[in-house]
C-alpha cells in the first residue's frame, strides 16, 4: 500500500535533517582539524625563532670571543657596522621571542635583524609567569598568540625583586674556611705564569674556531 502523503513528508524531512546534520559533523571536524593545524604552526613557527635567536646568540658569542683574543676592545665598532639597536615603546606588543630580547632581561633588540635573546631568561620561565598569572599579557593578546609589552616585563621583574625582599634575612655569616679560600683563589690567580696566559690564549682560539665551524657547517646545512 502506497503511504499517504503526510508520512512521506514526515520521511523528506527526517532525510534532510539527517543529511544535515552529517554535514554539520564534518564542518565541525573540519573546523576543529583547522584549529589543530593553526596552533601546531604557530607551535613550529616559535620553534624555529627560539632555535634562530639560538643560532644569533651562538654567533655574537663567537664574535665576541674572537675579539677578545685578538686584542679589540669591546667597545670598538665592528668592521661591518653595529646594527641599530631597537628600544619599542613601553605598551608596544612584543611576542614572546622579542621580549626575551629586551635589554631588562639582559638580552639585545635591533631594528633590521633577528635580536639577542637572554642568556639568564629561557622561553619556559616567560610561559610559566604567564600561565600563572605572574606576568601580565597585552591587551591585544589571543589565545596561542601572546603578546608581551616592555610595561609588563618591568612589571614582572619588580615583582620577582619584592618577592626576594620580603625573603627572611639570613643571619649565618661566612665562616673563616670560605675566607681563607677566597684569600687563596685571589693569590692563585695573581700568580699566573706567562706559559699559562699562552695556554689560556691557545685554548681560547680553538674555542673560537670550533664555534666559527659549527655556525659554518649550521649555514651550509640550511
């Protein structure tokens, strides 16, 4: 027996509905695949800045252990030019990677290149003060992008120096046997011969022809 009209309509829109509702699951799938590979990007993309400023650091540190051992003061300017230094304005947003840059944590900011992250401030410590709530975000901040400003940073870095103010002092004082010791590194190190000095010196250029290699072999690699 043929179904009347009502019950085959009942059956059109219990189809449609269906077929809805199948599309809706795999729009939501593919939105949620979407938002996996947005985060996982950013993920690298961080990555790969944290190994870059890594890289950076690695070079000035050679450069600056060659000067060292040929004699140039520190304060000398390169051959190429010392590139401009970056100082960004106290709200400025800064990702994660440039903050760890910024002279407060130790670190150095320049306008045209890749800038020198902190050698006493590791990405972790930043991330961790965000998560709980010590450091404080940018208002132009969203989720899996943070933004940092230099305010935030002075902010944080006063916190941590109340934090180690309102310590309890420590009443010991050092004992005779970490005086003397300091009395003996100090006449130890005052009579150092010239054949050390040429030791230390050689030692120092292999030290620095290793990391000039290693940063080769790193650009070749590329």
């Amino acid at each position: 027996m043929p179904k009347n009209p009502t019950e085959m309509s009942v059956s059109f829109i219990a189809a449609d509905q269906s077929a809805i509702l199948d599309q809706v699951w795999d729009e939501s799938a593919y939105i949620a695949d979407l938002n996996h590979d947005v985060e996982s990007t950013m993920r690298e993309f961080e990555e790969l800045v944290d190994l870059q400023c890594r890289e950076d650091e690695e070079a000035w540190t050679a450069l600056e252990d060659l000067r060292r051992v040929l004699g140039f003061e520190q304060d000398e300017p390169s051959v190429s030019g010392e590139p401009a230094a970056w100082e960004p304005n106290p709200d400025e947003p800064l990702t994660i990677s440039q903050a760890l840059c910024l002279p407060e944590l130790g670190g150095r900011l320049f306008a045209d290149r890749t800038g020198v992250p902190s050698k006493n401030v590791r990405p972790y410590a930043i991330r961790n003060a965000i998560a709980e709530g010590r450091l404080q975000l940018h208002p132009t901040s969203q989720r899996g992008s943070h933004k940092i400003s230099r305010n935030n940073i002075k902010e944080w870095i006063e916190s941590k120096w109340q934090d180690v103010a309102n310590r309890p002092a420590s009443n010991s004082k050092p004992s005779d046997r970490t005086k003397t010791a300091a009395s003996k590194r100090q006449n130890g190190s005052s009579n150092i011969t010239t054949r050390e000095r040429e030791k230390q010196l050689s030692s120092a250029q292999a030290s620095v022809l290793l990391k000039l290699q290693r940063l080769k072999n790193t650009s070749r690699n590329g």
